[in-house]
C-alpha cells in the first residue's frame, strides 16, 4: 500500500508539472500572440496612414469596411475642376524641385480649403484637381458648399500667394469650373490600378466650364443648374452663352463675385 501511495504521488507530480508546462507554454503563446497581433494592429495603421497619401481619408475608411463600400450607383452629385493658368511655361523657367515644391504646397492649400465643405479631393492630374460634393454620401446642399469652397480656395490662392512673393517666386492663377448632375459612382480602373471616381456627361461639362474661365479670364465659373440651386446666395454676373465641346447648344454660366450678406 505503502509503495502504491509513493506511486500515486509521483504519477500526480508528473501530471502536475506536465500541466504547470502546459500553461507557461500557453501563456507564452497567448503572449506571443498578442505581440503579433499589436505589430500587426500598428502595421495596419501604417499602410493606412501611407494609403492616405494616395486616396481621401473617407475613401480608405470605407475601403476598410466589411462588404462592398463602393458599389457603383447612380448619385446627384456637385463636380469642382480647378487648373493653374500659365504654370506649364512656369515649368519651363524653375528649378524641378521648386516646381514640385510649388505645387505640392498649391494642392496641400487648396485641399484644406475644400475638405471643410464636404468635398472629397479625388485626383490631381498634372496641375489640375477635381473635387467632388456628394459623391460619398447624400448632401441636399452640395451645390452651395461647392461654391463655398470654390470661394476659399479664392482666399487660400491669395495667402499662398504672399507667401510666394515674399519668397521672390512668381505667383499663381486658377480657373474653377462648377457644374452638378447624375453620375454614376464607384470604383473605376483595374485590380492594379483603380481609384473612386465619376463618370456621365456632367462631369465633361464641368470639364469644359473650367476651361471657359481661361476665355472670360475669370477665375470662377459655374452653371445655371447650379446657379438654380444656389440662387440669392451668391453675388452673380451672367457670362456670354458660349459653345463647348460635346453640346450642341451654347451653355450659360455665371461668374461668382463673392457670398452675398445676409
């Protein structure tokens, strides 16, 4: 009986220590695992942080989402396009890195200008950019924070401008079109390649809109639909009718002179 208890006391010992080992290896591991986890948790938030640099904020946080956070539809929508006048000659006379200098720190003002009107930034394409206004999500008053932002990004031009001076660098012009409509929404391109973008036949009269700032030599255009929507708000001057590409029939647009007091 004796040797048998001696037994029992050395089997239980075993098993003790065999699951005393079981659970270090196990904390170890939920250690391990979590460690894992954490570095994974900061890497994430770093390619977040990185993608940013190449997409809307909004667009990486719904990208980040379960299910299909783009699915292509049809949305009422407000188009910004925005262009430098004369900076490819400006180019020309520049040092590369001030040119990309230049540039950057334009894109980084006007960015700030547009993002406090519920505009999303969606490309920037040479010295150009397109914003658009209710392409993400429903916004009755998109036409109004369009021309909102149109007009601070007016006042963002002039205080870079200053800075521009005082640095001895030429100063910088724009033209901004406006125009809304439906589109269609969604993410556009290839699995290499794809961006969230608009397509339809408003976004080319937009377009078009920017480029007749250029033959009006004013700096901010936009179209009767959006002239309707935003009716007495704004202190307007009636362009010429003029003829674009793509309409068979001359298109009116206004010149924005500034927000009208209330």
């Amino acid at each position: 009986m004796m040797a048998l208890a001696w037994v029992l006391a050395a089997v239980g010992a075993i098993v003790l220590s065999g699951l005393a080992v079981f659970v270090l290896r196990g904390q170890r591991q939920n250690d391990q695992l979590e460690k894992l986890l954490l570095a994974a948790d900061e890497r994430l938030e770093q390619l977040q942080r990185q993608f940013e640099r190449f997409a809307p904020a909004d667009v990486v946080e719904r990208l980040t989402r379960p299910g299909d956070a783009f699915a292509p539809e049809r949305r009422q929508v407000t188009m910004l396009f925005a262009d430098l006048r004369g900076f490819t000659a400006l180019c020309d006379r520049l040092d590369p890195a001030v040119t990309v200098s230049i540039l950057n720190d334009y894109f980084r003002h006007m960015t700030v200008a547009i993002a406090p009107h519920h505009g999303h930034v969606t490309e920037f394409v040479g010295d150009g950019l397109l914003a658009l206004f209710g392409a993400m999500e429903s916004n009755p008053w998109q036409a109004r924070d369009a021309v909102l932002a149109a007009l601070e990004m007016r006042a963002e031009l002039a205080r870079y401008n200053a800075t521009l001076r005082e640095k001895g660098l030429p100063e910088l012009r724009f033209g901004i079109g406006i125009h809304g409509g439906e589109v269609v929404a969604g993410v556009i391109g290839t699995a290499g390649l794809s961006k969230f973008s608009v397509t339809g036949d408003p976004i080319n009269v937009a377009s078009r809109v920017e480029g007749l700032t250029s033959k009006f030599e004013v700096d901010l255009l936009i179209t009767e639909d959006i002239r309707r929507a935003v009716d007495g708000q704004f202190r307007l001057r009636p362009m010429p009718p003029a003829l674009v590409k793509g309409k068979a029939e001359p298109i009116r647009t206004y010149y924005v002179e500034a927000k009208e007091q209330q």
